[in-house]
C-alpha cells in the first residue's frame, strides 16, 4: 500500500499525532485543550530536537 519510504514514514508520524492527541483528549476530555496540549507537545521536541542537533554540530566544529 506505501510503497516509498516517505509515504511509510508520513504515516507513522500522522498515527503518532492521532495517538497523541487521543492521550491527552483522554486525560483533559476536552478536544481543544487536547490539541493545544499536543502543539505544545510537538514545539517543545521540535526546540529540544533542534537544540539537540545545532550544539552537537557547534561541538563537532570546535573539535575539528
């Protein structure tokens, strides 16, 4: 059915976002607090992930 790695991918990263939201619909019962909880989810790896890669490189320059 998915055919391209991309595709496959694609999928994996909407199911996790319905999943996600669906824990915190569950917990909050209330869809608009469930999404922004899962935004608020999302900005904060999104930060962290890009922190994660930008000080990594910073150290691999300084150690070149």
């Amino acid at each position: 059915m998915f055919k391209t790695q991309a595709a496959r991918t694609l999928v994996g990263f909407l199911l996790l976002i319905l999943f996600n939201f669906t824990c915190f619909w569950s917990i909050t019962s209330d869809a608009a607090e469930a999404a922004k909880g899962t935004l608020v989810l999302y900005f904060a790896l999104g930060g962290l992930a890009t922190t994660w890669f930008v000080i990594d490189d910073w150290v691999k320059k300084g150690e070149a």
